[in-house]
C-alpha cells in the first residue's frame, strides 16, 4: 500500500489567501466567486491607487524607497499591458486585484508581496470602485451639459420665428407655447441633471484606502498623503463606513435613473411629434431605420430604445438597494455585486446623451402643422375666462360660461374666434366686447408674460440667463 504523501497547502490552494485552507477550491465555487470578468474594467484605477500606497509606504518607512521604485515600475508595465489588451485575466485569481498583484509578483519577485502591507482588498476595491464612479459622474455631468447646451441653442434658433406648439394635459390640447419654451423645459430638466451628478461627485470625494478590511490599521500608514496622491480632497473619515457603504453608488445609480426618465419623457414625445397623425417632427434618416417588410416604415428606434432602456437603468438602481439593504456592518461579498448594474447605467446613459446631442439639432420641425393643432383644440379658452374674469366676473362663473360656447363650437364644428358679438353676449354681456384677434394662439402666448410663462419676452428672459447659467463652470 502507497504511503500518503505528506499535507502541503500550497499544492491544495494556490491562492494568495490559501495558507489557511486545505483544500482546493471547488471549481465551480472559483467561477462563482470570480468578479475578474467584469472588475477588470477597474484595473486602471487599481494601478493608481497601488502606486499611490506604494509610494505611501515608502514615504512612511514601511518598505524602502528601492523597494517602493521597483513596485511601481511593474506596476505601470502592467498598466501598459491592461491598456494595450495583452494583459491575460485568469479567472482561477478571482478579481483586478489579484490579477494585478499575481503578475508583479511575477514579474518583480517577492517584493511584490509587501505592496499589500496595511490594506485589504476591501479597502482597495472601495477606492477603485469610487474613483471610477466619481469620474463616471463628472464625465456625464459634461455630456448633460453638452446636450443642454443643444436645447438652448434650439430654443434661440426658433424664438424669432415664434414657433408655436400645442401645450397638452392628459394628452389633450391644453394651451399653446412657444417651441422654444418647450426645449427650454427641458433644458432646465437637463442641468438639474448635471447638478445632480456634480453633487453626488463633490459627497464621493473621499478615499478609502488605510481603512484596511473594516478597523482601520496599526502601521504608521498617512492616509492624507494617500488621498492627494489619488486626486481626493480628504479620507474618508470611519473605516467601517469606508468599506462597507456603496451610498456613493447609490446616489450615481439615482441621478442616472432621473437623467433617463428624462429622456424617456423627451422620447415618447419625439414618438408621437414624428407619427402621421401629429406630423409636428421629422427625425433625421440616420438616426430612424426601416422595416423589413413595410417599405414606408421610417421607426424611431433611438427614441423607442432610449424610452425602454430607462426601465433598465431603474432595474440597476433596485438591484443594488436590493443587495446592500440587508447587509451588516462591514464588507460582505454580496457588494462584489455593486459595479456590473453601475457599468451597465453608465454605459447606457452615456451612449443615449451622445445620441440626443446628434439627434436633436439634425430634427425638422413642421411649424405649420403644430400652429393648425394648436388653433383646431380650443387652447385659447382659458385665455376668453380670463378676459371675461377681468371685467369682474368670478373666474368660476368665467369657467362655466366659456365651457358652455366650447360645447357649442364643437357640436357646431367651429372656432371660438368663428364666434360672432351676439352670439358671445348672449353668453354673457361682458363678452360683448371681444374681438376675435383677442382670442388667437398668438394672442395666447403674447400675453403670458409671467416669469416663466411662454410669452415670447418671457421666454427671451430666461434663454438669457439659461445662456449665462450654461457658461458658468
């Protein structure tokens, strides 16, 4: 009978946290557990913030500056291979951070081994994670910006014109505006976006690292000189919140969330403006495609995709409430499941704010057939209450008496302005004396010159200081 050969860990698990283990790990626990495949993004940041501690540690005395010197220069060999795709990703070492870590040990021999002194990988991918997300929000932060900056320059382009689109409630004709204080809705929509994103980047400015796993760390370790070094304005301040919280994630998922339901409103009203039926919109042939059977199919795909990836983006921003609202103090590894949902709401945002910034200024707009829509919905009907409210009437008597002609007109198929003086005094004497001119859409916008109403002054107001607020920075 063969003799057992003698217990030897390092042949059971290769790991670098395998010297309390006896067995191998289970292969398809290895798959399980692995995050490689889409942590990998992360291995830039990865590298800086090794860097930075290296240089950290060395500052410190905790290893030499030699010792410090050879660590980086492996480090930013590797960092030349992760950016020209040669670097190979292994599964079987788990996530960025053991990739990086097993490679420089290869490369640079067992120095590498003192690049983990006074951290964890906890503390690690919570500054990796943070410095990306914090450039993910200042990146889309610009974008906002830049669409925004597409809105305003819309809403001047057809202010002079004064460009008149139906205003509606519940869908239905409600009152006219101006085109541009439609863009400029959304403008303003737009930069709450941007400040949003820009809050959140200003509360993320802290870094993790020398938190270690969940109590901080007993080495001589400067946390400050750590933060500089990565771009930070401070450490964060509680080592238990440093690795265990993903609020910062949160709050991004949240402002990417309100950033689509945004243009998922913008979408479905690009939906409707371009169909036959309304005719307000025509989408530029680049940015629509046809049907494979239907030859006059033009489909408004950007805006169809952009409606339905905003319930993606919301699926993101549940998915990592879900997994954090359950988890105890500190690190747990139910938060590796923190960065493919804020992946994927980056990616999906920053693709949709590209394509509205090209859409949008390539977009006609039908002056003509948004005019007629606006005359044939009865959208000056408040404007005759309030000039019957004027001459003293309660506005709710107003309300009735004018709601009592709109039926008229509608069973009689005519305009409120087709109206003649006897038939407007037999509603009520005060109306005797209206004109038909005191009753167009034109008449309509011009007299909303409330700040922030459509009147054309109005709107020239605040394209003004839209301009102003969008040049600041």
């Amino acid at each position: 009978m063969t003799s057992p050969k003698p217990h030897n860990t390092a042949m059971t698990n290769s790991k670098l946290w395998g010297g309390r283990f006896s067995e191998a790990t289970d292969k398809l626990v290895e798959e399980f557990n692995a995050s490689v495949s889409f942590d990998q993004r992360l291995a830039a940041y990865d590298i800086r913030g090794s860097i930075a501690h290296a240089g950290m540690l060395a500052a410190q005395g905790i290893i030499t500056v030699d010792e410090a010197e050879a660590i980086q220069q492996g480090l930013e060999g590797i960092l030349e291979d992760v950016l020209a795709g040669n670097f190979e990703w292994r599964v079987d070492r788990e996530d960025v951070h053991m990739n990086v870590e097993a490679v420089l040990r290869e490369r640079i021999g067992s120095v590498a081994g003192k690049l983990h002194t006074a951290r964890s990988r906890n503390d690690q991918v919570a500054t990796d994670f943070r410095l990306f997300v914090f450039d993910a929000a200042l990146e889309l932060a610009s974008s906002l910006r830049e669409l925004r900056g597409v809105f305003i320059a819309q809403a001047e382009q057809y202010l002079d014109a004064e460009v008149i689109l139906p205003g509606y409630t519940h869908l239905q004709v409600a009152q006219p505006i101006l085109l541009s204080h439609w863009f400029l809705a959304y403008a303003e929509m737009l930069e709450r976006d941007e400040s949003r994103f820009r809050d959140a980047a200003e509360r993320m400015d802290e870094c993790p690292l020398g938190a270690g796993a969940l109590a901080g760390t007993p080495w001589p370790i400067d946390r400050f000189q750590t933060a500089r070094a990565l771009g930070f304005s401070r450490p964060t301040r509680n080592s238990l919140d440093s690795v265990g919280s993903r609020d910062f994630a949160l709050e991004f998922l949240s402002a990417c969330s309100i950033a689509m339901a945004h243009l998922s409103r913008l979408s479905e009203e690009l939906v409707l403006y371009s169909t036959f039926e309304f005719g307000f919109l025509t989408l530029p042939d680049a940015f629509t495609t046809g049907s494979s059977i239907m030859p006059q199919k033009k489909n408004p795909d950007v805006s169809e995709l952009t409606r339905g990836k905003a319930g993606r983006v919301f699926g993101d921003l549940v998915a990592l409430l879900t997994v954090v609202k359950g988890t105890p103090l500190a690190y747990n590894k139910d938060l590796q499941e923190d960065k493919e949902p804020v992946f994927d709401a980056y990616d999906t945002l920053r693709v949709v704010l590209r394509l509205h910034t090209e859409m949008m200024p390539r977009a006609t707009w039908n002056a003509d057939r948004m005019l007629a829509a606006a005359q044939r919905g009865y959208s000056t009907a408040t404007d005759l209450a309030d000039l019957l409210a004027r001459s003293g009437v309660p506005f709710r008597e107003a309300h009735e008496v004018v709601g009592t002609l709109v039926g008229k007109c509608v069973r009689e198929g005519r305009q409120l302005w087709d109206l003649t003086s006897e038939e407007l005094a037999g509603a009520h004497p005060n109306l005797a004396n209206v004109t038909p001119d005191q009753l167009t859409v034109q008449a309509s916008v011009a007299s909303r010159t409330v700040y922030g109403g459509t009147a054309p002054s109005a709107v020239r107001e605040l394209l003004g200081r839209a301009k102003r607020r969008l040049e600041l920075l």
